[in-house]
C-alpha cells in the first residue's frame, strides 16, 4: 500500500511537470524565429527595436515584400534590450537594433553590443552627423526639442533661447514634463556637453522656478495645457505638433493649430535634435540581410514614408517631407556628438534631482 | 501482547515548551471499549490524533492488532493504519450525500461489495431513507450516526471517539448512548472514547482511564 | 528522540506533493535570490546619489500612495461586499457581479483615459466650454496628481478587497451576524463590531494584493509624473544606466516586502479561525427600503461608474473615431496570442499554487510557511527587474543545456529555452503566483484541515484525498484563482515586452505601442479588447459562483 501511494504522490509531480514542457514546447513552436540561419532555407533578419510605430511596422512588411527577406520584431524598452543584448553575448539572434535616442545609441556601442556598418548607398544617404563616428549605428530620423507658444498670449518676437525661458520674464508660465523623460534628460545634456555643468544646472533651477505647474502629463499634455491657459509657453518634440494637427480628435486638432513652433537659439547655439539611429549587432548571424534592411531604411521611399507618417525629419535629404514641416523651414541644429547625450546623462539626472525638477 | 498498546509515548506541539503527554502507557484487549476522562487541555484529544497518526510524536511506541505503526524509525501515514475516526463535530463531507458519506473509505471494494457493506451500515445505524441527504440536511443525532457509519464501514481494527456526544440535546443522549453500545456491542469493536462526562463513561465504557496534563 | 523525528519526516519528503512544492519554490525563488544577492555587492559611487536625492523622497512618497490606497480600498471594498451580502436593494444582483468588472480595466489604461477625458481636449471640459459657456481653472481638473493616482488605483484595484470579503462574508458570517442581529445591534454597530473583526483576514488578503501592485506599477506613476520607489529604480536603471544600483534598489524594495509580509503573518496568524461546525449556512440578506435602498443603490451606481462605465463608454466612444485605422486581421492573431498565453500560464500558477498550499497547510512546519510566502514575493517586484532575474536564469539554462541543443540536431543555435514562450510564461508564474495562491490558501484556511484527516483516516492518501475531498471543497477558490491570473496575465506589460519571443504582440503590447506614443485614440480598441475578455472570464466565474450557492 505504501508503495501505491508514494507512485501515485509522484504521478502528480510528473504530470504537472509535463504540462509545463508540454505547453512550453508547444507554445514556443510557432513562434521561434529564425530556423532561417541564413543558410539556403527562409532569409531573415531579426530586430530588436525600442521604436513602437506603427509606421516601423509598415517599412518591415514593405521590406519583406521588396527582398522576400522576413522580419522578425522583438519590442522592447531600449534599455532593456540593450540588457538582453548584452546578456545573450555571442548566441544572440538579433541582428539589429533599433532606438530613439543618441545617448542610448551611444550606450549601446559602449556595452560593446554593435559593430560597424560598412555600406557605401548608406555613407552617401545619411548625413555625417547623423551617424556614430565609427558607424556603429546609423541615424534614420531625427526630432527637435523646441519651444511651443500660445498663438494667442505669445509673439514670436518674445521668443529667442532656451536660456532666455530660465529668466525672470517668463516666471509662472513655463510648461515642461518630468524629468523621468528621456527627452529632458537628453535636452540638459546637450547643455552641459555646450556650456558645462554649472550653466547647465542654473538653466535647470530656472526653468524650475519659471514652471506654471509641478511636471506632469507627456509632451502632448504641455500643449494642452497652453491652449487651457495653464501656461504660455512648453518645450516639446516637434512631431507631437504633427500628431496634434492631423489627430483624429477635432479637439486636438484645435489644440494643434493654436499653438506655434519656435526654433530657439538660431544664432547662438542651434535647436536642440535627437536621433532615432539603427546599429549592428556584433554577433549578428545574417549579417548581409541586415545590412540590407539599413540601406532600405535610409533609402528616398522609406524615409519619406517615415517623415509623412510620424512627422519625424528624415536623414536622407531626397524624402519628401509633409508640408507641416516644409512650413518651418530650415533650422540650425546643435552640432554636438550625440555621444555627449549618453556619456552626460547621469550628470544631467543628478542635476533635475538637485534642482528639484520632479 | 495486547491487541493495542501504547508504550512511552511523548509529545509536545512545535514551539510548545510543556509538554502535552510524557511517557504515557496504555494498553487494551480486543473488543475492549475504554473511556478517556479528563479536563480539557489534557490532552485527551491529542492522544486520539496520535494514534490516528494526524499527529507525531517525539518518542515512543504504538501497536494496534500487533503491527507497529509508530516505532523507532517507524511513521506509518493515517491512511494506513486501520483507524476509524469519529471526529467532534463529525467532519462529514458537505459535498457528498450520506451513502457517499458512508462508502468513502470502501475505495478498495468492488462495486457490489460496496453496495452490500452500505446496506449493513445503513441497517446498523439505522438510517435507511436517508441515503440521498445532504449531511446539513440531518439532525444532529443523524448526523452522528452517519459519521459512526462512516468510520465503522472500513472494518477498522480500533474505532476512536472524541466527545461524540458534545453536540447532541441532553434527552437525546441518553437514548443515543444506549444505541451506540449496542452498535459496538454487535460489531464487536475495540474502541477508545474521549469525553468529560462521567455518564457516557457508566453508560457506554469497560474501563476507565484519567488524564492529567503533562502525564 | 529528535533524531527519530527528523529521520521519518526525511523519508517523508519523498512523498511526490512534498517534492513537487520545494521544486516549484526554488525555481521561483532563483530569480528572487539573483536579485537580492545584489544586496551584499559593493554599492558604487552612483550609491551616495541615489540615498541623498532620491530614496527619502520616493520611498515617502511611495508609502503615502499606498497608505492612501489601501484606506481607500478597504473602506469602498468592504462597504461595498457588505452591502451586497447582507441587504437587497435595486439592481442587487448586477451589482454583485458587476463591481468586479473594475478589474477588467488596466490602471496605465485608465489612467490615460481619465487623464485625456479630463483634459482640456476632453469631454468633460468641452462640455463645459461649449455647452455652458465656462472657462474653468485647470486646477479643479487636475487628475495627473498624486490624488488623482489614489483615486486611479482605488478604483481598479478595490475589487480585490470587494471579492475576497464579499465571498467570505456570504459563506461564512451567516452565523456571527445573525447573533449580533439578535443581539440587537444596529446595522452600523454590526458592521464595525463584527464584520470588519471577522472579515480581517479577508480584508488583509485584499489589501495586499493591492499593496503590492501599487508598489509595483509603473504606468500609472510615470505618466502621472509622481515620483515613487519604482521611478526610482527605473531612473537608475534608463537614466543612470547603473543597473547594478536598480536592482539593488529592487532587493531593498523586496526586503521591505518580506517584512509586510511577516507583519501580513502576524496579523492573520492570531486570527486563524474556521467556522466551529460543518454547518455554514450562507448569509441571508435583509431586504431595504425606501431611502436606504436608494442610498445603497446610489452608491454602487457611483462606484460602478467611476471605476467601469465611464471610461468604457470614453473608450467605445473613441474606438468609433478610430476603428477603420486601426482594425484588421492582425487583431486576431494578437488575441489567440493574449488567451492562449495566459490560459497556459494561468494553468500553471493554479496548479502550483494549489500543491504548495496544500503541503503548507498539512505540514505546518517553519520551512513551509516561510516557503510559502516567498514564493508569493514575486507580485511586489517591478516587472522589468523580474525580467531580468528571469532572463538572467534562462540564458544561462540555455548556455548549459547548449550540448543538448546539438545533440538534438538544432544545429549552432545557441538560445532555445530563452527565445521560446516557456521564458515569458515562467515569468509570469513568478509574477503572479500570489494571485493564485492568496485565494487558494484562504480556500483552504476556510475549510480547515478536518475533511481532509477525515478522509486520510478513511484510508483515502493524500492525492485522492486531494482530489476526492480538497479540490470539490475549495472548488469556487481555485475558481477565484484562475479568474484574477487570467486576468491579471491580461493586461500585464513590462515582463510580455521584454521576455517574448520574436514577433510575438499581445493586445496589452498593442496599447502600450499605441498609448506609449500618446496615441490614446488608436489604443482604445486593444484596450477595449483586453476589457472585453477580462469581461467574459470574470462573467463565467460569477455563473459558476452562483451556480454553486443555488445547489
């Protein structure tokens, strides 16, 4: 009898771990990626990509209906993925990864996680700023942190820099989010790798001491916010105003169309950009296709598509821009590494934490 | 040797520092009922549970009908040991009928000797009628009877009561009482019973054992 | 004499249930530990910063939150599950069910539903800007506050509380509230004299859950800007790149936990009772009258509103702007995506959960106890720093199980087990294993263990008694179970993002695609899909529920 009971204690033990194998193995199946080494059998490329458009998704289906060469998407927060990256080291499947962000970009070459791109259609397309000095990640859009005004309240000729939003003149009426925002993060350091930290940590006290209300909400929230008559002025991304103007709510459409952009720092320092950049994995197995996938990246088609979809400004020159952004005409940028983004990160973190910018 | 015996038994509950029971002897012959007397916290309770083997002890030794089930390096698990068990408050199974109830612990019969032994369970307690109850549809002195049938119904080689009469109205006990015997009686069982009433003792029991804390 | 003991209970442990519980344990455990291990690092120079400007202020600002959350909880939760078990009134039996639907909305969705509709583009404001002509101040309008937080959370989350209570105060409190009735107490009186005592171990089993998905969420927090313990760990991990410091951050988030734990122990520890018979007759509601029943009608109406019917109608109203963008085929795939995960997972859980309750509750031994709260620690952990646990684990089994990889012939590839669902649906037991297993530990706590010796002394073993006795008896908690993993696995994020395997979406990625985006009008109809199928679970669950009391 002892015996019979003992069997029975682990026949539930074994089934219960059969289900585990059994569903797991099912499960995981249908979705492995790439039998595909890149031998003879289905050509892919796998992505790991922290950018989570709509549009991103469209250029892969198109790529794949151009090559025959499929796609494969992991999603994920570019930190995290860089993580995973870092942590799978020499049997990783991914092939590319994708992220807004120079410093994150940076971060990733840094961790020792891409190597060089070596494509001559890529070099001519995309502008020499616009990519890692040693190519390990190519740029494929670019955004600009500018200064948003009520149409209303606010004359252009007001308007002028960055520096000139931490003044006096514009206390109570700054609108800005968190500075858990990596847009803020990479604004700042863009400031200290210009002026150095001391100046970079006054603007920031300014700012702070000029917001008409604790940070909150996303950059879309800021221009609401001028429209409600909660400040007068934001900082925010450039293709929020795009999405604003064409929403599907007519009431964001409003809202889109009584604010104004601003470029600030024409003359002094330039508009603050970011980078949306693809690198290459260091151990990617399917290297040509990815490679491949870059160039199609970069190319007049896929960029326009990408600028008339999101309001992002292209890096290739040839896309077609939608007219909202052929309205603001030409700017100056920051001509900064966008290196500095990632190596002054912390510093620019330790100073929203000193200053109080929640 | 007796049919049951109980040598030197110790017990204490985890993180008790008295101990409930130490070395505690006690033995009975077949067909033998014996009463257990004491006031609560005694340990009367625990001394059932411990034969039952829900519980385990520090040291020492129980035999029942000559098998050893708590030994030396000796655990033998509830279910085999060949113990009835009327619990206080019954514990009949709420999902289940009576008739359910009662052949819960017939698994190892065939379907036809399971059918059989009910039907003399039924007659020996004498609730025929009752098999498709609920068990909260029962009064309490049916309710007991189920329980009884339910732990006689195995054939076990000794029967343990604690306080079966503790839920039962006083003109009810009397009569229960004299039933019960009877029942035993014609089963010819050997039982250990646990109470504080001197009656159930006079009415039911061969013999008497008292319990002190700690002895 | 203790040697003698400890041999038995050694050779005991080869019972398979006994085996199974310390197998399921450890493998939950080892990401727990990789993560705690990190405590005795040495912390580095990013350490000092992190002390001075972030952690007073964010574990403040953490404790108020969920100080803030738990009262709120508590109060409508049990108010509520009192209501609807001892009285009828108008629409009774709706509101029965219908105040769990709560549950079917994620916190970040409502969040960003709330926070737009309240907007200056929303309804609520074009209402009054159009209809009546007013320009109000922002500030009454501010949702993206730290009130406005308690109130998102409060709202979706005190179904835990209202579920847990409600169940017991209908099975078991018949007997209690029936004497205090006698007794002459007043409602008021009964409801703080006894039902608030008796139901503490309800309540305490609501709350933490609530406790911990506060402490653990992200979505709500970051978009509202409101600086937390787990802003904390993620600015270190995305801002400072320092993830050594985040999840040392975690490891002390985890210690705290495991010290609510013990004092989570403490105070259901000395109030373990079962009922005394095995008559538990279910509580038998009063009818009301006139003003009170139009009170208490009124008042779950309120609550129903607030925390289901509004943002489902501001959805649906969204989702008629956007559907035709939005909508295609993929939607189905990403559907059979999100069930057949979470069911496989939700299966999981429930049987682990259930073994290890089970060889808990039977041997009441310190390993036992301690194990059984460990395993359950998962639920207060910030996805993303469970996911790198997990992922950690993974990629290392497959770097030792490579030599297999070849020998079965799949060539040079490398990750297996770390690029397959098995990751990801590990991740999610880890996660949610407290959900499953708070009900069923109460399930069994409310059973206690006399059927279960009844049956082993009739000969029955501890697996058929498991099955034949256990399993029937605490059907409606394995039941509740399911019902809160299926539907937490739901909506889950962070762990889905990071840990799926290549090209896998579930609708809760698809919202966050969308929403992450602040494109809140395309994630209506993912949002609304995820609503819809927390919405059939937990509407088969009530019928089962009744079916069961009805017999």
């Amino acid at each position: 009898m002892g015996k019979k009971r003992m069997i029975s204690g682990w026949l539930v033990a074994v089934l219960a771990a059969g289900l585990l194998a059994g569903c797991g193995s099912q499960a995981g199946e249908g979705t492995a990626p790439a039998e595909d080494q890149g031998t003879n059998k289905e050509q892919a490329v796998n992505v790991y990509t922290a950018r989570h458009y709509e549009s991103d998704d469209k250029l892969f289906e198109m790529f794949t209906a151009k090559t025959g060469i499929k796609v494969n998407v992991v999603k994920g927060k570019a930190e995290e993925l860089i993580e995973r990256l870092k942590r799978e080291g020499e049997s990783t499947e991914a092939d590319l990864f994708i992220t807004v962000d120079g410093g994150v970009l940076n971060t990733a070459k840094e961790a020792g996680v891409l190597q060089p791109i070596q494509s001559e259609a890529v070099d001519q397309r995309v502008p020499k700023q616009l990519r890692d000095k040693d190519n390990q990640w190519v740029g494929i859009s670019t955004r600009a942190r500018v200064i948003v005004y009520s149409k209303e309240r606010v004359k252009p000729e007001q308007l002028s820099t960055y520096e000139d939003l931490a003044t006096d003149k514009w206390k109570g009426k700054v609108l800005v989010r968190s500075s858990t925002s990596l847009y803020n993060q990479s604004l700042l350091a863009s400031f200290i790798e210009l002026g150095g930290e001391q100046q970079a940590e006054e603007w920031a006290k300014g700012i702070v001491s000029n917001m008409a209300r604790k940070p909150e909400g996303a950059d879309r929230d800021q221009a609401k916010a001028i429209v409600a008559g909660v400040g007068d002025v934001a900082i925010m991304n450039t293709y929020y105003v795009g999405l604003l103007v064409n929403s599907k709510d007519p009431e964001e459409v409003k809202v889109g169309e009584s604010i104004g952009v601003f470029f600030p720092n024409q003359q002094t320092t330039g508009t603050h950009i970011n980078v949306s950049g693809v690198g290459l994995t260091k151990h990617s197995k399917n290297k040509e296709n990815a490679v491949k996938l870059i160039e199609f990246l970069t190319d007049k088609e896929a960029q326009t598509l990408l600028t008339q979809a999101n309001y992002e400004f292209p890096v290739n020159a040839e896309a077609d821009m939608p007219e909202l952004l052929k309205s603001w005409g030409e700017f100056k940028a920051q001509e900064i590494d966008f290196a500095a983004l990632g190596t002054h990160n912390k510093k620019a973190l330790e100073i929203f934490n000193k200053v109080g910018w929640k | 040797m007796n049919f049951f015996e109980i040598r030197d038994l110790s017990f204490r509950y985890q993180n008790a520092k008295e101990w409930t029971m130490q070395n505690f002897n006690l033995s009975i012959s077949q067909g033998q009922i014996v009463g257990v007397l004491g006031r609560s916290g005694s340990g009367k309770s625990t001394l059932l549970r411990l034969i039952a083997g829900l519980e385990e002890p520090a040291g020492g030794t129980i035999t029942i009908a000559g098998v050893a089930v708590v030994g030396q390096q000796k655990f033998v698990e509830p279910e085999e040991r060949g113990v009835g068990m009327v619990f206080q408050d019954y514990a009949l199974f709420p999902h289940i009928t009576v008739s359910q109830n009662i052949v819960f612990g017939l698994h190892r019969l065939s379907r036809a000797e399971r059918a059989k032994r009910l039907d003399e369970m039924l007659e020996l307690v004498q609730l025929r009628g009752y098999e498709r109850r609920y068990p909260h549809e029962l009064s309490g002195g049916q309710q007991q009877r189920v329980a009884l049938a339910r732990a006689l119904a195995p054939k076990p080689a000794i029967l343990l009561m604690d306080e079966p009469f503790s839920n039962l109205d006083a003109d009810l006990k009397g009569k229960i009482r004299q039933e019960l015997k009877e029942i035993l009686n014609r089963a010819k069982m050997t039982c250990i019973f646990v109470t504080h009433d001197n009656e159930d003792v006079d009415a039911i029991c061969d013999r008497v054992v008292y319990m002190e804390a700690g002895g | 004499m203790y040697r003698q003991t400890f041999r038995r209970s050694f050779a005991r442990i080869r019972n398979g249930w006994v085996a199974l519980s310390l197998l399921g344990v450890a493998a939950v455990l080892l990401p727990n530990l990789y993560i705690l291990l990190n405590l005795f690092h040495q912390p580095n120079e990013n350490w000092q910063h992190i002390r001075e400007y972030m952690l007073k202020d964010y574990v403040l600002q953490s404790l108020w939150l969920v100080l803030c959350t738990g009262i709120c909880t508590v109060l409508i939760g049990v108010t509520l599950a009192w209501l609807v078990s001892a009285y009828d009134f108008p629409l009774k039996r709706f509101f029965r069910w219908a105040l769990i639907l709560p549950l079917a909305i994620p916190p970040y969705i409502a969040a960003y539903t709330y926070s737009t509709m309240f907007s200056y583009t929303g309804a609520i404001q074009k209402f009054f800007r159009y209809q009546l002509g007013m320009t109000v101040d922002q500030k009454y309008f501010d949702v993206m506050s730290v009130k406005g937080a308690v109130f998102i959370f409060t709202m979706f989350l005190f179904p835990y509380v209202y579920l847990i209570t409600k169940a017991f105060l209908e099975r078991q409190s018949a007997a209690y509230i029936e004497s205090a009735r006698l007794l002459g107490k007043n409602s008021l009186q009964i409801f703080f004299q006894v039902v608030l005592p008796i139901s503490r171990s309800a309540i305490i089993g609501g709350v933490s859950l609530v406790v911990f998905e506060v402490l653990s969420d992200y979505g709500v927090t970051s978009y509202f800007g409101i600086p937390t313990f787990s802003t904390a760990i993620f600015q270190t991990w995305f801002g400072m790149y320092d993830l050594d410091s985040a999840v040392r951050l975690a490891a002390l988030l985890m210690t705290g936990i495991i010290g609510l734990f013990l004092l989570e122990k403490l105070l259901r520890s000395r109030v373990k009772f079962h009922s005394s018979t095995s008559k538990t007759r279910p509580l038998k509601p009063i009818k009301l009258g006139g003003l009170s029943a139009a009170a208490a009608f009124l008042f779950c109406l309120a609550i129903f509103s607030c925390a289901f019917l509004i943002p489902f109608v501001q959805l649906v109203a969204w989702a008629k702007l956007s559907y035709q963008d939005v909508v295609n085929r993929t939607f189905i795939q990403l559907t059979f995506n999100t069930l057949s995960v979470a069911v496989i997972a939700t299966v999981v859980i429930v049987v682990l959960a259930a073994v290890v309750a089970n060889v808990s509750r039977i041997r009441e031994s310190f390993f036992s106890e301690v194990a059984a709260k460990l395993i359950a620690m998962g639920y207060s952990i910030p996805g993303a720093v469970i996911a790198i646990g997990v992922l950690s684990v993974f990629i290392s089994l497959d770097q030792q199980l490579s030599g297999l990889y070849s020998l079965l012939g799949w060539g040079e590839k490398k990750l297996v087990l770390s690029l397959s669902l098995v990751m990801l649906v590990f991740a999610y037991v880890i996660r949610f294993l407290a959900v499953g297993f708070n009900p069923i530990e109460a399930g069994f706590e409310k059973v206690g263990k006399q059927y279960y010796e009844a049956s082993r002394m009739l000969g029955l073993g501890m697996t058929r008694t498991f099955f034949r006795v256990d399993l029937p008896m605490i059907r409606g908690a394995v039941l509740s179970a399911s019902i809160l993993a299926f539907v937490e696995i739901t909506k889950e994020l962070p762990l889905t993002l990071l840990l799926r395997p290549f090209n896998f979406e579930t609708l809760a990625t698809k919202t966050y695609q969308y929403a992450n985006d602040e494109q809140i009008i395309e994630a209506s109809i993912p949002s609304l899909l995820i609503i819809g199928i927390s919405m059939i679970s937990v509407l088969l669950f009530h019928r089962v529920g009744e079916e069961k009391q009805e017999r």
